[in-house]
C-alpha cells in the first residue's frame, strides 16, 4: 500500500507527524509509535479538510470535538496540536514526551492540554465518551439551533477500542438515538500488542456496527482521495458513521511497518534513520520543515473565519444571555428547591431516600434546565424521572431523559461526554452494586474533574430478597478509596436535599449518591444551613456526660439514634455523628474534626456494608459494626438481626466494652 503519488507535498504534511511520533517515542524511549505512523494520512485529511476548530480558542463552545480514542498513539494529538497552531504543545513540551512536568503525557490528559478533550487511554472509554458528546450537542441543537450549536464529534478508535465490551454498548445506544454527527474512523491495521488480531478475533466489525444502525464506509488509509471519498459518504449519511481505514501500523519504517514491534516501542536509531530515508524526511529530530508548518498553521485559517462568523450570530442572537449562562456551567438549585426544603422542615417524610431523591430532583428539574438525567433500565427503581424531563429521543432531542437500556458502563462514559462537551449536567441512576460495572467510567470522571452525578440506590442489604449478588458490601469504602470522588450517603429527606445541593455545587469533581431501598424514619427538622457540607456532623448530643460517639451513615443513622437511646437510658452519654461524607469531612480542620470525634470517647461506627477503613475514625480501640461477608436473601428486618445490626445487638457490645 502506498501514495499514487509517491512522496507528494501532501503526503510530507503526514510525515510531519511521523515524524515527530518517532523522535519523541525514541527520546523518551517509551511509547507507541505505531499507531501514530499508520495514522497520520486520516489525521492530516481530517485536520485539512473537515474538522472545525480555532487554535486560538481551544474551548470555542462550536468547534468539532476530536476524540482520540487510542490514546495509547498520544503523539498524534501531540503532533496535530503543535502543527495546528495550538500555544500548547511547543515543541519543547513534546522534547519532553513523558517526563515528569511535561503535558505531553503517556496518554491525552484533558487536564494538561486544552486542545485535548477528554483523557484516553483505557481502551473503549475515549469513543464511548465521545457518545456523550455527540448526545449533548444533537439537546443544545435541539434548543439553540444550527445558528449557535452545529458541530461534529470525530473519533479515531483502534482495535482495541472496538474490541472492549464497552464498545458494544457505547455503539448500540449511538445508534438507536441516531446520532448522526458522530464519525468513528477506525485504525483498521489489524495488529494488537500481541500480534495479529487473528489470534485473538474473528468477528466482523463493519457487520456489528451495521446491525447496530450505524452506516459502515471503508478506505485506504493512506490514499488522501480515498479517505475523502469515504469521510464525505460519512457525511451524506444520517446515521453514525465508522469508517474503515486499512492501514499499516508504523508505516514509513521499513522493516518494522506492519508488525506489533512498532506497537509499544521505540523504533530505535537506526530504523529511525531508514524510515526518514523511506519517507524523504531529511529535517533533523524535531524540526518542522518551514513550508510544511505554514501549511499545517493554515488549517486553522477557516476555523478562526467559521469562529469569526459564529461570534457575530452569538452577539445578535435572542438567546445569546441563555447560551453563555448555559456553557458557562454555573447551576444552583432556585424558588422550587427552596420551597421543597420549606415543606420538608414543616412536615419531614418518612421515606426510602431513593423516593426523597426523587422529590428533590422534582424541584432541581424545574430550576435548572441543564440537568439531563437518565437511567440503565431501572428509573422506577432509581426514582431518577421526573415530570420536567420528557425523553431524549432520535425524534426529539430537546428531551432531558435518557433510556440508556441496561448498559451502565456505557451510561456512565456518555455522562463524561455530557459533562466534558459543556452545556450538561448530567445524571444517572443504577443500583449501588453495579458501580462495579461503571467503575472504570467514574474513575475517569473523578480523575478528569467532571461534574457528573452518579444516583445508586439500594446501598445494603437493605434491599432484602434479591439476596447477595445484590446486596453491595465493600462497594461504598471502595468508592471512598478514589481520590476527588465525592460519595454521600444521606439519612433521610432533608440529607438528601442537602446531598444533591451539594453534588450540583462541585464544579471540579464528580459525586455518588447512595440512596436506600426502604423508608427511613426522618431525623432533621432544621434547613437553615447545609449540615452536610460539613461531612460528618453531631446530629444530637449527649444528655449525660458523654463515653460514647456513633458514627453511622445513611440508613444506620436512625439505627445509632436507638443505640444512643439505650446507652442514654443506661447512664452513658452518647453523641450520634451522622458521617454524610468522609471526604468532605476529612476536608474540614483539625479542631472540627476532634471537636465531634473527641479523644476522651469510645468511637463507633455502624454501617451496613464493610468495616475495612472506619478504623480511620474510630481508632484501634474503637468499635466497628458492619458486615464483612456477603449478604442473603430474606426480608429486611430478619438480615439486620441475622448480621446483628440492630440497637439490642449493638448496645450491650458497647456497654461491654466501657465496663472494662
């Protein structure tokens, strides 16, 4: 496979990224020079020709969003970025291809560079996330019209993105809402790290993404005409696109092209040398020949017109003050969630905090419009509809409610597009178990720093016969070990208010709502301020002098207020912490935190799920009631005696304890 037209000027303006790959791939000597190589003819067609974007605004809220999906190949995003006119990466940046400091990372960081626009790298993710992407711009469409919101979302995916279970979930919900503007061009050069993809898949792509609704193109992936022809059929089509581009892992270096050895390796000095001379490349390592910069710089050209020309629609257009409140992100919840917290200091319900959930997102739906929630094929049992979001549909996407059917992997990356597109802010719901299912998603929420609200309800064995496999154990300390994600587990109506309040106001990271099955009794009455906020606060103090503080959250709450009755009753003071968040409690300074966990009392935590990591709280001497094994089927109140989590268990245990 090679150029019609040997090494033409167009083809030099490939190489300019081959090139770089292979220079900073070497310098570092680590890194993936493969993918970029085969790639470079698609990138530069693409940057050339089709993708909209103004390197002077990164976050131009019109621009094309470019998904690297196999971000394992960084360097192409590296090497378009630089040749595009972007200030960041310079070419010292990509010098310094993953060293410490650099924002040239092992794979796209959206955090390091802002013409990156979401972090890849877990395979699948990247193209998945992209979905959520192409989601929010067919809603902002759908409410501010082509004059305001009128761009593509364009992916490069490799095998292993099109072999990862998420894939399977991520195409078949791009295809049944008709995303349209969503274009997947596909590294098709049939090479894993193991080798060829004939020792480890038979299956047809193109016919899988056919089934799905997608319309399939193929191309030569290095003959510019060809990628054309096939990017405009893309572009004719109303459904989803996958393009096919055959090409040839690291092609350019002679005795390596084609072979996993250019896959996750260095290239090495001498088949460096060969592929230069092999691609008429005659600039020293990291120099950009003049003229292929001035025709790289000038793709950008028709962007900044395109921006120039969007710019003077947005300054006269009706809806201008809505749009930029929109994509600025700014939410807060308005009169109705105020006169929700009003209702519910006046008459406090005695509900499953799920349904309490339910009722104040009623009211956070009708303030914010930016809101778009959704469910993986559980919203009777997640209570995450509400009357103000009709369904997103292929027919109308001006809904704010998404079926995502039962992929939850797949719903939680399409979140991170939401929210990382701008203009969204989304919500979902499953239960708490199958976080594990999502789990790889949240990460990249947390990490990436996305306002991404996560609603999983029946968080114990309190959700009683479906038994174990859906009784979660370890799930919350689990989620709790994640760094910059918030997990919160309300008491009752007036915590779950405050909780979602609470999400809405984390611009920088992502939160986890762990809601119960069963009603719980209500325990606040007050709603002057947000006593979440704090994390972990002293709910009720001690009548007599205080031995004892429980620390329980959620739904054992009110099983600690009991507790705290006994002792009480037995001469033993004891505070109850309602513990809503121990990241935001650990957040808080030392003289909060020993002010409600004081040195001179017996610590105990309650929680139904496991004990690993309270001893954080309550000290080694403390106690520690939860259940460390994993559920049973039965009604609920005989699983809280059968683990021994109920006030006449618990108490004489602690009483034990403060005789000795």
């Amino acid at each position: 496979m090679t150029y019609p037209e040997g090494h033409s000027a167009e083809r030099q303006l490939a190489n300019a990224i081959r090139a770089l790959a292979m220079d900073a791939v070497q310098a570092a000597n680590s890194g993936h020079p493969g993918m970029p190589m085969g790639m470079a003819d698609v990138a530069t067609v693409l940057y050339s020709d089709y993708l909209k974007f103004d390197p002077t605004d990164p976050k131009w809220a019109d621009r094309d969003r470019f998904v690297l999906s196999a971000g394992h190949g960084s360097m192409l995003a590296y090497a378009t970025l630089h040749l595009a006119g972007y200030a960041r990466p310079t070419i010292e940046d990509i010098r310094n291809f993953r060293q410490l400091h650099s924002p040239c990372a092992g794979h796209p960081e959206n955090f390091e560079l802002e013409g990156v626009e979401t972090t890849t790298g877990p395979l699948g993710q990247g193209l998945a996330t992209a979905v959520g992407m192409a989601i929010a711009e067919r809603h902002l469409n759908a409410l501010y019209g082509d004059g305001l919101v009128d761009h593509r979302t364009w992916v490069i995916a490799g095998d292993g993105c099109l072999m990862e279970g998420i894939n399977h979930e991520a195409i078949g919900l791009a295809g049944h809402l008709g995303l349209g503007r969503l274009t997947v061009l596909w590294d098709d050069n049939k090479i894993t790290i193991d080798g060829s993809t004939d020792l480890s898949t038979s299956e047809d792509v193109a016919a899988r993404y056919a089934a799905t609704g997608w319309h399939v193109e193929s191309c030569d992936g290095h003959d510019p005409a060809d990628i054309r022809r096939a990017i405009d059929a893309a572009l004719a089509d109303p459904r989803p696109s996958l393009i096919a581009c055959r090409t040839i892992i690291g092609f350019g270096a002679p005795n390596k092209q084609g072979t996993s050895a250019t896959h996750g390796a260095p290239l090495g000095a001498d088949e460096i040398a060969a592929a230069r001379r092999e691609l008429g490349w005659t600039a020293e390592p990291f120099v950009i020949p003049a003229d292929i910069a001035a025709a790289w710089a000038s793709f950008g050209e028709k962007g900044k017109k395109l921006h120039n020309e969007w710019n003077s629609r947005l300054a006269t257009s009706e809806k201008k003050n809505d749009f930029e409140a929109r994509l600025n992100g700014k939410v807060a919840p308005g009169a109705a969630f105020k006169a929700y917290l009003d209702g519910l200091a006046a008459e406090p319900p005695k509900v499953a905090t799920r349904k309490a959930s339910e009722n104040t997102l009623s009211a956070l739906t009708v303030d914010i419009a930016a809101l778009v929630g959704g469910s993986a094929d559980l919203t009777g049992s997640n209570n995450t509809k509400t009357s103000s979001t009709k369904p997103l549909t292929r027919n109308d996407y001006s809904g704010r409610y998404i079926y995502y059917g039962i992929r939850e992997f797949g719903m939680a990356a399409a979140m991170n597009g939401m929210a990382l597109h701008g203009g969204v802010v989304p919500y979902g719901g499953t239960f708490l178990v199958f976080a594990d299912y999502c789990r790889a998603a949240i990460r990249l929420s947390a990490l990436q720093k996305q306002r991404v609200v996560y609603v999983m309800t029946h968080d114990s064995i309190g959700l009683g016969e479906d038994g174990p496999t859906h009784q979660p154990i370890e799930h919350l300390q689990s989620l709790r070990a994640m760094p910059n994600l918030l997990v919160m587990r309300p008491a009752d109506a007036v915590e779950t208010a405050e909780c979602w309040a609470l999400a809405l106001a984390q611009e920088g990271r992502p939160s986890l709502l762990a809601l119960t099955r069963q009603n719980l009794p209500p325990l606040r009455h007050d709603v002057t301020e947000n006593r979440c906020a704090k994390g972990g606060y002293r709910l009720r103090g001690a009548s007599a002098a205080r031995k004892v503080v429980l620390v329980a959250t959620g739904s054992e709450v009110s099983l600690a207020m009991d507790v705290a009755d006994k002792l009480e009753a037995a001469g033993h003071g004891a505070d109850v912490v309602s513990m809503v968040s121990t990241e935001l409690f650990d957040e808080q300074d030392a003289a909060y935190q020993a002010d409600v966990l004081p040195d001179d009392a017996l610590i105990v935590s309650i929680e139904a799920g496991t004990t690993f990591g309270w001893e954080r709280y309550t000290g080694r001497d403390g106690l520690r009631f939860g259940i460390d094994s994993f559920g049973a089927s039965a009604p609920i109140e005989d699983l809280f005696r059968h683990f021994g989590l109920t006030a006449d268990a618990i108490t004489p245990q602690i009483l034990a304890r403060l005789s000795h």
